[in-house]
C-alpha cells in the first residue's frame, strides 16, 4: 500500500493510466494530460507533503498523500477543502475531484466533511 504514498510510485501510476484498488474498491481513473506536484502552502494550505494536481479532460484530480500517526482531523478536512476550493479557481470550467491517502486515523466529521463534498478519503494500513 505504500505506492499510495509516495509522491513519485502515485505520479507514475497516475501516468500508466493505471486504476487505484483500495479496500476492495477500484476506481478507474481518466487518462491525465498534465500531472504536477505542489507544496500545499502555494494552495493556501499547510503541510509538508505535496498535493498532486492531474489534469483531465473532463475533471481536476487533487491527491494528497500522508503518511502520518497523527489524526486526519476535522481541521485538516478544512484545510484540503480550501486547497481544492483554490485550485478550482485556477480551474473554473472543469470539476475538481479531491482524494485523501492517509496512514493515520481518520476523524468521523472529516470524513462525513469530504464525502458530503463528492470527495474520497482512504486510510492506509503500514
């Protein structure tokens, strides 16, 4: 499961076009023309691991990977809610679709926050 959080293993598959299974779950993903990273500050947000930006034809994908013990708190949902709310600005004409990879615990109003958003969030088991 550690390929959902490095940064390069999720670019590379990003790039092969390749689905993402995660608890029984495959999600089958567009091809992407363009895929960068960014530090979530230049978004408005904080954190030092990079949010993935891949861009679709028909929608914006945002992948945040963490590997961290702490919580993924409610405050932290927030926080990646403004960041997309950024890059859908940047980005008006196409929907942006927000997927959290996290190893530590994930808060029950964090989750319902992201969900209630159209949004995924997946804790990785190490």
């Amino acid at each position: 499961m550690n390929q959902f959080l490095e940064s390069r293993e999720l670019v590379r598959r990003l790039k092969q076009g390749a689905p993402i299974e995660v608890d029984g779950e495959v999600v089958r993903l567009p091809r992407f023309a363009e895929i960068q990273e960014m530090d979530p500050e230049e978004l408005g947000g904080k954190g030092d691991q990079d949010v993935i930006i891949a861009k679709a034809r028909t929608a914006t994908w945002c992948l945040w990977p963490l590997d961290r013990r702490s919580k993924f708190s409610k405050k932290d949902g927030e926080c990646f809610l403004s960041m997309l709310d950024a890059v859908q600005e940047n980005i008006p004409q196409k929907p942006v679709m927000g997927w959290v990879f996290t190893t530590g615990p994930v808060a029950d109003e964090s989750r319902k926050a992201l969900e209630d958003k159209g949004h995924r969030i997946h804790r990785i088991p190490v």
